[in-house]
C-alpha cells in the first residue's frame, strides 16, 4: 500500500497536468472541425507562435509572464483571423484531401518561418519565481507550475463550458454545428462566427503553447511533433464538442503518463492499441454524439 | 473528350458500355511518355540513377495509394504500413539468406496484402477523420512494434546485413545503381500494367462507383464493403513491392519506412500529380522528390518553406494537381 | 541527343551546377562530401558543427597552399539511414568525392558503412557515438567519442564514491542502450548493484513521468542518458523541477545532458551534477582558450562551442592532415593508414590520437561537476582519466564473419 498510493498520486498529478496543456490547444481544432468541417492540421502552428511570442518577450524584453501571455494570445488570434479570411475561408467548401494538402504546406513554411527568426534550437520558459519550486499538498510535494497548470486548465474549460452553454454566442455555435445550413437561414451569419470561433480557437492554442512551454517543448518542428496526440484528442473527445476534448485529453494524459510510469517497455504501443480500439467501438468519438 | 475521366461523372453517350469500356482501356500515345522518360533518363543521367530508382519506387508507392484513394476513395494516412511490411518482408528474407530479389518481391507482395485485408477488413467501416484516425493508429502500432523488436528488426538502429543474390543469376547490384534502375523501371513497369488492367476492369468500375455515390451502390446491392476491401487489399500489396524494392535497392531497413510522415509525403507526391487518373503518381512522385532534391540543394536549411509554399500554391492555385490543371488548360484551348 | 539533354537537364543541372568549383584550374582538387542533419530534431547540434567546420577551414585554409578543397554539403535531415545512403551513393558517383565525413546519426553512418567499402571511399565520423558502427567497413575511422568511452569510466566512479545502488534512465536507441550497457558493467563489477533501469522513447514530449517513478523508488545514484540539443535541457529541467536531488538522488550523468551551448536555458538546475566527457567549453588548456576566443570572435560573445562542435573540429583537422600529407593526391588505402595513426596533441579537448587497431579515438575522458562560474552555469573538469579506450571491443571480440 506504501507503494501504491504514492504511485497513483503521480500518475494522476502529472497525467491531469499534461492533458490541461493537450485540451487547451485542441479544444480549438475541435471546434474548426466540428463547425467548419475543415482538417485544419496545421492547429498546432498557432500553439508554437503563442509560445515562441511568450518566451521571446520574456527573455528578450523583459516582459512578465502573464502581461506575455496575454499579448501572445491576441497577437496569434488576430493572425488567425487574417489567415482564415484571407485562405482558409476559400477552402471550406474544398475537399478533405485540398486541407490536409493546404494546412501540411503551412506546417512546412511554419518550420523554416521559425528556424529563421529564432533558430533550430527549442525555447525554453524561465518561470516566475512564484511559479518555480515545490508547493505542498496533503503532506507531499509537487511541482509549483504544474499545478498552476491544472488549476488553469479547469478554469478554462469551466468558462467555455459556460459560454457555450449560457451564452448566445455559444447557442449561434451550437446550432451552426447542428445544422450549418439552418443556422445561416434562420439570420445568424455563419462566416462572422467561423472567423470568431477560429480566432478564439488560435487564441486558446497560442495560450496552450506559451503556458505549456515546459511541457511540449517549443522549436520549429513542434506543430508536427504533437499533431498526432492533438488529433487524437479530436478525434476520441468527438467534434464539436466542448466537454468530448476535455474528457478524451484527460483519458490520454493519464493513461499516456501511467504507462511512462508502470511499463514504459510498452507505453507509445499501448497509446496507439487504445486509439485503435477507442474508435472502432465509438467512431464518433468516446464522447462524441452521433 | 478525349481523357478518359475517372473523377468527372461518364456523360450519357450513344455508345454501349461495351464500346465504352474498350475505348477507355485502349492504350494512347501519351500513355508510354512515362517510359521514354525513363529509357531517356537511364541514358542521359547516367549518375542520377540512385536518385531514379527511389523516384520509381515513390512512384510504384504513389500508384498503389491511387488505387485506394483515387479510385475507391479511402483517404488514409497510414499507407506507409504496407511500405513497412513489405520493405522488412524482403530485408529480412534477404538477412537469412533468402537473397534471391524476384521471388522476394512475391512473398513481401502477399505478406503486405495479407496485411492490408486484415487492416482494411477491421478499418472501412468507418470514414472520414475516424477513418483517417484509424490508419495511422495502424501505421504508428506496427512502427513501435518494429522498434521494441529490436532484436528481430534492429529497431531504431535499422536492419543490417541485407546481401542480396545478383538479379536472376546474372546482374549483380552495382554501385551506380545501373541494375537497381532496370529492376525499379521493370517492376514498375509490370505493375502499372496490372493497375491498368484493373481499374478498366468492371471491378474498377465498380470502385469508381462506390467513391462517386456510395448509397446508390448499396441499393444496387454492390459488395460494397467487400469491394473497398478488396481494392485496400491489392493497393496494399503494391505498397509492399515498393518497400521491397526500396529494402532490396537501399540494402537497408530503418523504422522511417513505416511511418507516419511517409504516409504524408506519399500522399502529398499523389495529390500534386492528381488523384484518380493513374498518371498522377507518374508526375506527382518526381515532381516532388526532384524538387526537394533540388530545394535542398540550393538551401540545406530553409528548404522546407519553398516545399511549403509549393503546396498552398497547388491547393490555391492548381486544384487537381499537375493533371488537373493540364485539363483546365486542355478545355480552355479547346473552346 | 546534345540539344535534349541541355533540354531536360537545365533545370536538374543547375542545382550541381552551383557545386561545381569556380576556380576550376587549381592545382589539385579534393572533393570532401558532408552529410550532415542540417533539418530535423538534430538541427541545433549541427549548426554547432557547421559552425566549427566554417572556422575550421577560415583558420587553415592557406596551409593547403594551391591545393582546393571543396566541402560538397548534403542534409539527410534526421535519422533517415535511406536517404543519407542515396546521398552518399551520390556523392560518390556523381560527385566523385574522395572523402566522407560528417553523420551524426548512427543509422545512417549504419547504412553508409557498405558503400565505403565497395567505393574503397574513406569516412570521417564526426558524431555518430555506437560503438559498433566502426566494425561495419574497414574505410571507417571516428574523431569524436563512443558512449562506452563515457559510461565505463563513469560507473567506475560512481562505484568509487561510495554510491551501492544505481537507476538508469537512456533513451531508446543504439547510443542510449551503450551506455547504459557500459555504466552496468562498471558499476556492478565495482560492487554497486543497478536496482532498475527504463529505457525512453526517441519521440518523447515529457520525461516527468520516468523521473517521477525514479523518485518514488529513491535510488542513490541516477545514471541518464539523453541525445544533447533539446531533450538535454527539458531532462536536466524535470530534475530539478521534481527535486530529485533534494529527495537524495545524485545525477549522474554523460555530457550529452549538459551540452556547454544550452546551459544557459537550463536556468538554475541542480548545480554539484557530475557528468563525464570529452570536451567542457570552460576547459583552461590554453588549446581550448585560443578556440574558444577564436569562436567567439567568429560568431558572437553569446556563441558558444560545445562537444559536438569539437568532433566537427578535429574531424577537419584530421581531413586537412591527410590532404596535406599526400599533397592532395587522395589514395584510399594510404588515407586510411595516415588516419590510422593521426594524432593531434593539442587538440581544445587535449591530446587525442586514433586507435590504429580500431580505428577509434582515443582521448582524455574529464570528470565534471556543474558549476556557477561568474554567475553562469559551467561544467567544470575536477578529475582527468587519461587516454581512455572504447572498451567495448575488449569485451565484445568480433567473431569471424559467417
């Protein structure tokens, strides 16, 4: 029991650290893709340039962490907007195969637009002091910024839950997943609300990029390296959903660490067995709701 | 018309579907451009081969993805798998001494196929992004697979000590990679024969068929299920003889030929060509390895945006790829 | 068939075209090829190696006198054996160049290996640290380290120091499995007892969860092992960040988890770590001095050199040396033997030669304890251990091909 229990309290500490980072860059490519339709592969691109804006104003200009945060995030979401009036808004009546091929080229320009302004090397977050350490917990300790993590990653997820569900933006999106065309015949307009939801989707990435600097690491390859864990979120929370990503990036954070942690022969075998399984008994997703 | 258009609906014509399927199977002049290519290229580039073969052997991959996607309409993302299969089919064969290349390109052709029914049995219930899930799911297992089996496959190290016979007693595998160029052209040549054959052939009708209206293909009672696996199945084998032929040419196996942004760059190679009309690997798979070759010549580092930037271009610009716009400008000069 | 080749081939020439050298009429030229992971996850190390190289040649060009000598670069862009064996084939028959050098993955100097032998092409590993690799073609010779070179003599010392049980943590590939066969061996035929080990994976976002589990088992001594570049940093910041050292785990570790050039991110992670290896930047041999003024001259105050950027450097010196014996006529066999027995006493790591029964290098192996020097992280050389041997071929004979 001695053994046990200090186990299950790490697998469930890091494991809810590392889904908060997994969910709050993929809630947004859930939303493009459940509202839109659109493959957006290249999601990740805005996580990588809310972190990389995070740490460059932090080391190079001084800026605190959260004033950085913040400029990161509005910075990355009013890009987002110009992108998707200015390209993805033409392709969304294009094919599956037409994205996958668009949003695959912009990764590949992601990667060198990076390695020219700030290097092949990863960028690292230096923490605030408050967020540096250990903090104490019923009698065990745990990293400060992880825990900061999670508390985060609730409250986000809460005031999404809330704006979704309360707000009449949330209801214009709800119905616009529901039925595209009859939501845009019943007077709302569909294209100010892709463009809103996909700015607050970058945004939310680009917060997810600059808070989880620590944990994915942020350099030039990142929006390919993590594709696979972010589309997995997608596709097992199900699309269009709020609460599905949350779920699924829970399930995969913590089965993700507890296989690193009992049997790490096996984990990234175990991940994919699971995907596989996940999907073919639930195709929309574990928490989807086709 | 003169194309025969796979991706456009057949207009009603005057024709039977007799007539109709023989003037679509008759082979045209611009069809054997492919191989006076190659002939040319064997002649002209004599210290390009290397780089000829692997064109041919993404070329031979490219094709056999055309099969699943461009005629039955799969879109996957974990084609690589059958690569994989095939290409440590004939590594391994070759390691304990079955270096005979020829009949090693049959077993790894069944094994990939066998593969391929079983995967695309369990995976083509599905569609769309779960589908899309799914293969890579499959791709990304039997790539870990063959990395914690390192004893049997060298796992990240690669397979090593792959010493094949010289091709049919003969010809051994040079340096300048003179005889892996016939081989590549050969096979490739024999399979794009069979492809041919068989998407002219009712069942690639039928294929044609499903990707264009599935419901109407359920209510004419078509096995439609059994079809796509079928096709999955064939593709699935072409795919291992052109990781075979990689493993065979290379005389290496490493994990990167079962992976997921193998799967990616086949599938870029075969939309820039053109999806659904068989000619599209031909120009797809060159286009892009002769422009990476040529980028990463030019500038080792930055590269990457140029390949990039050549893929928003196509998608903004080229809808259809090389093909679809050589049909664009084909109807324009026409009017 | 002049007009269609000049036809088709505009496009395809241009790129060799640019390759091809100006001054064409030099006296002797010597085409060296270069492949290295210019993109991909190695990117950062390597820039460090180009770096050395560019200054290595801007230092010593004009002791080559007329002879050219041309550096023909390739990018295998990661740990991609089939391409790096295409571009070698290449840069053998297309190119004709007379000498390899460069590869920082061990697959792909893996699948190179046989093309030297058939080509009789010599190659200059820069990086790729598996021991066996060198067995793979006699054309083969390695200026940089092996991990056995750091894990042996690393759990000798940690066994030395009182320390009776061991974890280890590696990443899972060639390299990391060498050390941590090499660290076992050691420490347990010095008594000590290795109480676990995990291997992690090559792709792996997060090491806290390993880390974690070490922790929870409390060892005394941690033995890792990571490629350099960015796992180094991310592995060295979950050490401290779990506080692994204050729960009484004492790192211990082979330089490729604290490269000299990435310190500096590493912020203010566990100082008294002890690593082993090759090359410090903070080294006071006046060798090391002069090449580290001469970097920071060449790119920078910032810039600094770090093990990798080393191998790269002497990999050029021990290129230069043969050139500029056989006065630039390149014979394989007989650079084979100079390289055999090249040695360089003043190299910025200190005094290096080739093993000619190996054709391994053989180096001086530091002892080095991470250290605030001026406010800056610094990996300090405290204990020497001259000359050390790979021991691996001691331990592992080569059977008789069968």
């Amino acid at each position: 029991m001695s053994q046990i229990l200090p186990a299950i309290v790490s697998i469930l500490f890091h494991g809810v650290a590392y889904a908060m980072i997994l969910y709050v860059v993929s809630v947004g490519l859930s939303v493009t893709m459940g509202l839109m339709g659109f493959a957006n592969l290249a999601h990740g691109v805005f996580a990588m340039f809310g972190g990389y804006i995070t740490v460059n104003l932090m080391n190079d200009y001084g800026v605190p962490f959260l004033p950085a945060l913040v400029v990161a995030v509005v910075v990355v979401a009013a890009a987002s907007v110009v992108l998707e009036r200015l390209l993805y808004a033409k392709l969304y009546n294009a094919g599956e195969i037409e994205q996958v091929l668009f949003t695959i080229g912009l990764i590949f320009m992601s990667i060198a637009v990076t390695k020219f302004l700030w290097g092949p090397s990863p960028q690292h977050l230096t923490l605030p002091d408050s967020l540096k350490g250990e903090i104490q917990i019923l009698g065990r300790s745990f990293p400060t910024y992880r825990a900061f993590i999670i508390v985060l990653g609730c409250v986000i997820a809460f005031s999404l839950w809330a704006a979704i569900e309360r707000t009449r933006f949330g209801a214009r999106i709800r119905a616009s997943v529901d039925n595209r065309r009859m939501a845009k015949s019943v007077g709302i307009n569909t294209d100010r609300l892709f463009s809103l939801s996909f700015a607050l989707g970058s945004g939310l990435a680009a917060l997810g990029g600059g808070v989880g600097a620590e944990i994915l690491a942020i350099h030039p390859a990142y929006a390919i390296e993590h594709l696979v864990y972010f589309l997995i979120v997608v596709s097992v929370g199900g699309m269009g959903s709020i609460r599905g990503p949350f779920l699924a990036a829970l399930l995969l954070g913590v089965s993700d660490t507890a296989c690193k942690y009992l049997f790490p022969e096996i984990g990234a075998f175990f991940i994919y067995v699971a995907l596989f399984a996940a999907l073919l008994w639930r195709p929309a997703g574990l928490f989807g709701r086709a | 018309m003169v194309l025969p258009l796979p991706l456009t609906r057949s207009k009603p014509t005057a024709e039977s579907p007799v007539e109709f399927m023989a003037r679509s199977h008759r082979l045209r002049w611009y069809e054997l451009l492919p191989w006076v290519v190659a002939a040319g290229a064997f002649l002209v580039y004599p210290s390009y081969l290397a780089l000829g073969a692997q064109v041919m052997i993404m070329v031979l991959f490219a094709l056999s993805l055309d099969l699943i996607m461009g005629y039955a309409g799969i879109v996957t993302l974990g084609h690589a798998a059958f690569f994989g299969v095939g290409a440590y089919t004939a590594g391994l064969l070759a390691v304990h001494g079955w270096g005979e290349p020829i009949s090693a390109l049959f077993v790894s052709a069944a094994v990939a196929g066998v593969v391929g029914a079983i995967s695309g049995y369990i995976v083509l219930r599905t569609t769309g992004l779960t589908l899309l899930m799914l293969t890579l799911a499959v791709v990304s297992m039997l790539n870990e697979a063959a990395n914690k089996a390192g004893s049997i496959t060298g796992g990240a190290d690669g397979l090593q000590g792959i010493t094949l016979q010289p091709l049919l007693g003969l010809f051994r595998f040079d340096l300048y990679g003179r005889v892996a160029y016939i081989y590549c052209a050969l096979v490739l040549f024999a399979v794009w024969l069979l492809v041919r054959l068989l998407v002219h052939s009712p069942f690639g009708r039928s294929l044609t068929g499903v990707r264009e209206n599935l419901v109407r293909m359920h209510a004419i009672g078509a096995p439609v299920h059994r079809r796509m696996v079928t096709a999955y199945a064939i593709g699935a084998a072409l795919a291992g003889i052109a990781g075979a032929l990689q493993a065979q040419t290379t005389q290496f196996v490493a994990l990167n030929v079962m992976s997921f942004d193998l799967s990616g760059a086949v599938l870029i190679m075969l939309i820039l060509g053109g999806v659904g009309r068989l000619y599209g690997a031909f120009l797809g798979a060159p286009l892009y390895m002769v422009a990476q070759d040529m980028l990463s010549r030019l500038d080792p580092v930055y590269w990457f945006f140029w390949i990039g930037l050549l893929l928003v271009m196509v998608v903004m610009f080229a809808r259809g790829g090389v093909l679809g716009v050589g049909d664009v400008i084909w109807h324009r000069l026409k009017k | 068939m002049r007009k269609l080749k000049s036809l088709l081939g505009l496009s395809c020439l241009a790129g060799a075209m640019l390759a091809l050298p100006l001054a064409a009429k030099a006296a002797e030229t010597v085409k060296v090829g270069l492949i290295l992971s210019y993109s991909g996850q190695a990117a950062a190390s390597v820039e460090e190696m180009d770096k050395a190289i560019r200054l290595y040649v801007k230092q010593h060009e004009s002791e080559l006198g007329d002879i050219k000598l041309e550096l023909i670069r390739r990018d295998d862009t990661g740990p991609n054996p089939d391409m790096a064996r295409r571009l070698a084939q290449e840069l053998i028959t297309r190119d004709k160049v007379n000498l390899l050098t460069g590869f920082y993955f061990t697959p792909n100097i893996n699948a190179v290996a046989p093309l030297a032998t058939e080509a009789k092409v010599p190659v200059v590993i820069m990086n790729a640290a598996t021991s066996s690799s060198i067995r793979l073609s006699p054309y083969l010779v390695r200026v940089s380290f092996t991990e056995w070179q750091q894990g042996y003599p690393l759990g000798q010392w940690a066994a030395k120091q009182g320390m009776k049980n061991a974890y280890t943590a590696v990443t899972d590939y060639a390299p990391g499995h060498d050390v941590e066969a090499s660290f076992s061996k050691a420490f347990s035929d010095a008594g000590g007892k290795i109480v676990g080990q995990v291997r992690m994976p090559l792709k792996n976002p997060d090491y806290i969860p390993f880390l974690q589990r070490i922790k929870d088992e409390k060892p005394e001594a941690l033995l890792m092992f990571v490629p350099g570049s960015k796992d180094a940093t991310a592995v060295m910041k979950a050490y401290s960040e779990l506080g692994l050292q204050q729960a009484g785990i004492h790192l211990v570790a082979t330089q490729d988890c604290v490269p000299d050039d990435e310190l500096p991110n590493m912020g203010d992670v566990a100082p008294g770590v002890v690593t082993i290896g090759n090359y410090s930047v903070s080294a006071t041999r006046p060798a090391n001095v002069a090449f580290v003024a001469a970097w920071k001259k060449e790119y920078g105050p910032d810039s600094v050199p770090n093990f990798f950027a080393v191998g790269a450097y002497d990999g050029m010196a021990a290129i230069f040396d043969v050139v500029k014996a056989q006065k630039g006529k390149i014979d394989p066999d007989k650079t084979m033997e100079l390289l055999k027995h090249w040695k360089n006493d003043n190299s910025p790591r200190g005094p290096i030669m080739i093993d000619p029964e190996t054709r391994d290098i053989v180096q001086n192996m530091y002892l080095r304890r991470l250290e605030k020097v001026n406010g800056k992280l610094a990996n300090v050389e405290f204990e020497t251990i001259p000359m050390v041997h790979d021991m691996w071929p001691k331990l592992n004979p080569e059977t008789p091909a069968h």
